[in-house]
C-alpha cells in the first residue's frame, strides 16, 4: 500500500473513529476493526491504523 494511500486511508478512518467517540473503548475498536475488514483491509493494515489512532486521539 502505497504512502499516499495510507494516508488517505488514516484520514478517512479518523473521521470514523471521531463518530463513534462516545462509546466504550473497546467497542470503539471492535467498530473499527470491523469497519477496515468491511473494506478488506488485511490485519497489518488495520494494526497500524488502529496505533496510529490511539496514539492521535488518546482517551
């Protein structure tokens, strides 16, 4: 996946994690996880997105 694509990809999951803010964390995860697989993501991908989230926007 190429760094452009990446990063249009954390965009658009940062977006989507800012929706569900106001749930437990780890709903917020599972959602997330299961938002990425929906689009068919591998589980490298959905790692690093999901670091790169909780480090942006910590609880």
């Amino acid at each position: 996946m190429s760094k452009l694509s990446m990063d249009h990809l954390l965009i658009q999951a940062s977006k989507q994690w800012l929706r569900i803010q106001d749930v437990p964390k780890e709903t917020r995860k599972s959602r997330m996880i299961r938002w990425l697989q929906y689009r068919g993501f591998n589980w490298g991908v959905i790692g690093f997105i999901l670091k790169k989230l909780e480090s942006q926007y910590p609880p």
